[in-house]
C-alpha cells in the first residue's frame, strides 16, 4: 500500500484538479506533504518498536494509514486533501520500516537474504504499475477509488498483522531523544525539499541550494549530538559495520541513479517516440518482466560471485543498458528495445536485493533497529533523488539542444551511466568476503 501511495496518484492529478476547484499543480503538495512526512516520521520508528512493542506500533501505523486513505477518499477541498496526506506520510513512515524490522530481528542471517529478496518486491514493482493503475482508475471509475482500494487491503493487513507479527520489544524505558527528531528531521524534510524543487518543471537552483546547504549544517548537527548524547534517538555505531557504510553511501547513489530509469522512460517514449501515455507505459512494463526473471537467480549469483563482484559488475550492467537506451529511437525495433528493458530490469531487480541485503548482512542483531532506521531514510532519500536527477540532466541536455528532444534524453542517460560507472568502481572497495555469512560466498569458493 505504501509503496504503491507514492505513484498511482499522479495520472489523476487532472481529474482531482477539477472535483476539488483547483489546479494539477497546486495538488502537487499532496504528493509533496506524504513524501516529506514519511521522511521525517521514519526516524523515531526504531526508538517506538522497542518501547511499546512492534506488533502495537505496526498495527497501529497500518489503521493510520489505512482511516487516513478514507479522508483522502472523502476530501473536498485542497487543505482538507493535504492534511489527510500528511496523516497518512505518519502511517506510511512506520509501517514499512517497522514491519522490515520485525523481520530482520526473526530471521537468521542464512535466511535473510531470501527474506530481504521479499521485502524489495513492493518497492521494485510499485513504480512500474503505480502510473497505469492509477490511470486506469482514473479514466474508468473516479479518482476516489485510488484510495478507496487501500480500505479492504488495510483492513485484512490490520487482521494479519495481530495475528502474524510476534511480540517483540516493548521493554525499553529510554526517553524520546527530541533534540535528536529536531535535528535529524530537519535534516530529512531539508533534503527532500531540495530534491523535489530540483524536480519540479521549474526548478528553483537558489533555494535548493540553500536548503540543501542547511541539510547538511543539520547534518553535521545531528551527527555530533548523536554520538554526545547517551541514549540518541539513532545509534551511530552502525556506520561503523564498512558493508553498512557502502551500502548507506555508494548504495544510496546507485539506488538513485537507477530510481531515475522509470522516471525518464515513459517521457522518452513520449517526447521522444511520439507514443501516447498508454503504449509508453506498457512498454515499460518490460522492465517489470526483467524484475521477475531476475529473482530466482538472485540467491546463486550471490553465491557464486559475493556481494563485491556482484554489486560492482551489476552497476557497470545497469550502466550499459543506460548506454543502450542512449542509442535507441523510434527507428529501433520493438522486440530490440523491450529485450533491452528486460535486462535492465532484471539488473534492477539484482542490485535492490543485493544492496538491501548487503546493509544488514555483517550489523549485529542487537544494532539491527537503529541500522534499519538508517536505512529507511536512504532509501526515501535515494528515491526522491532519482527523480531530481534525471530532471536536471535532462533538462541541461536540453539546454544544448533546444528542449526535451531525442537527443536531450539520450544526454541524460549517457550522463547517468557516467555517474554509475564511477560509483561501481566503490563497491571494489569491499573485501572479498564481505556479506559472506548471508550469502554463502566464501564456504562456496572453499568448497
């Protein structure tokens, strides 16, 4: 639910513009008000689970998110659309990251790597059926029925959540660390302002960069409190795992660069084929085909090659299909562009699940909540950048050659492989048998 929350909404800004007497740009703070929340609100999910237990906090962020998709459903106005947006950012922030948490604290370091496979399905799929869904809904029912489908989703997830989610946690007695929410929050709802400014069809380059320069003085904040202060909202000692670091850093990038593929494909299809809506966006439902043919071979490639050579050589795969969609038009052959979207779909799919898996593979249970919360706001951030990366880049392609033409977004994609080819050459960094406890690498080579 959350994952898809973030993209079905989109295709029906123009129809909720005229049920609630406004404009499609202005319910763009919809969309911005749910986003930046989630990023604040993730933080103190770690500190929540392990004070008042993880099945109570879950549950009860899946009945937020679930009364606030009703409000929405049932808002008449803007402001009354955006304050349910904002309740429902406060559900969404916990229910994904408590919910992972659960998981990593229950399942043993064999098993995660199947388990993290799992939970990275949502987030590689809801991009790609998020727009054509809500379209559809929108075209054939009401925009409405957008958050009206979370109803009965919310309902049986709250009934399997109380049954299913073990009780865990709930024995803490450490006090809310708020300088630590202040600090970090606004460290989060800074850079996401930054990055969906970049985004936005006019992008303001001034006050993206204040914001951005207060991200990081908010940052460098929050780093010294955490590791003065003697009961932080977030532990720092998981940056001091070298896989976690890699992950949290390069891995954030590579998440970003790739995040800006579903972004900028259905627009080259467009501006740049000259298809409508419709048959650019079941074209890249190739990539979807690429994600599913990719995940039984996710396990055997991590062990027969370990997370170095796999996040290394599959970053430089990623990029050369970035190179492929550079040299493309309307001249090549269908059947010749989907195989090509397959494959970076399919390499899409292998880097999300190695670099998920990667994150938590050599963090100690016992720094799993805080590694997890980490995790969680790189993982936001690092989507919100893929989209403001591949506006800029196209957008300064197109400075060069008249606007968003064919050859502006083969610019772009030729700059994204750049970038991602350098920050492979980070993963090489890594030991040999980094993440090796999970995925098996090292008993297969001694073997």
């Amino acid at each position: 639910m959350e994952f898809l929350d973030g993209t079905i909404i989109t295709p029906a800004l123009p129809q909720m513009a005229v049920s609630l007497g406004t404009d499609p740009v202005n319910l763009h703070v919809g969309i911005s008000a749910y986003l930046l929340t989630v990023a604040v609100f993730i933080l103190p999910g770690g500190w929540a689970a392990e004070r008042f237990g993880a099945r109570p906090v879950f549950t009860s962020a899946i009945v937020t998110f679930t009364i606030a998709s009703g409000l929405c459903a049932l808002s008449n106005s803007v402001g009354t659309f955006v304050a349910a947006r904002v309740l429902q950012g406060i559900g969404g922030a916990m229910m994904v990251p408590v919910g992972r948490l659960v998981v990593l604290r229950t399942t043993p370091k064999t098993g995660l790597m199947r388990a993290i496979a799992l939970l990275t399905w949502p987030g590689l799929t809801a991009p790609l059926f998020g727009p054509p869904l809500g379209g559809f809904i929108a075209q054939h029912l009401t925009w409405h029925y957008i958050f009206v489908v979370n109803l009965p989703l919310g309902i049986a997830a709250t009934l399997l959540a109380l049954r299913l989610v073990p009780r865990m946690g709930g024995t803490s007695d450490r006090r809310f660390d708020a300088l630590g929410f202040v600090l970090a929050g606004g460290a989060c709802l800074c850079a996401e302002l930054a990055l969906d400014m970049l985004g936005e069809r006019e992008p303001r380059f001034l006050v993206a960069g204040g914001l951005a320069a207060l991200a990081v003085a908010a940052g460098f904040a929050t780093v010294r409190h955490l590791y003065r202060h003697k009961a932080p909202l977030l532990d720092p000692h998981p940056w001091e795992v070298p896989t976690f670091r890699m992950t949290m850093v390069a891995g954030t990038l590579m998440r970003g660069m790739i995040a800006a593929m579903p972004f900028l494909l259905p627009l080259l299809f467009q501006l740049g084929f000259g298809y409508d809506a419709f048959h650019a966006g079941l074209i890249v439902l190739a990539l979807f085909v690429g994600n599913i043919g990719m995940k039984p071979g996710t396990s055997w490639v991590l062990r027969r090659f370990g997370f170095r050579t796999t996040i290394a050589g599959n970053a430089t795969v990623q990029a050369l299909t970035m190179l492929g969609c550079a040299a493309i038009g309307p001249w090549t052959p269908l059947p010749l562009v989907a195989a090509l979207l397959v494959v970076s779909g399919a390499s899409r799919s292998m880097q999300f699940t190695a670099l998920a898996t990667l994150a938590f593979a050599d963090v100690p249970q016992e720094r799993m909540a805080p590694a997890n919360t980490w995790f969680s706001v790189a993982f936001q951030l690092g989507n919100g950048m893929g989209v403001a990366v591949g506006a800029v880049l196209l957008r300064l392609a197109g400075t060069f050659v008249g606007g968003p033409t064919l050859e502006a977004f083969h610019g772009a994609f030729l700059a994204l492989a750049a970038i991602l080819l350098g920050l492979a050459a980070s993963a090489l960094r890594l030991r040999p048998e980094a993440g090796a406890a999970v995925s098996g690498h090292r008993r297969t080579a001694v073997a």
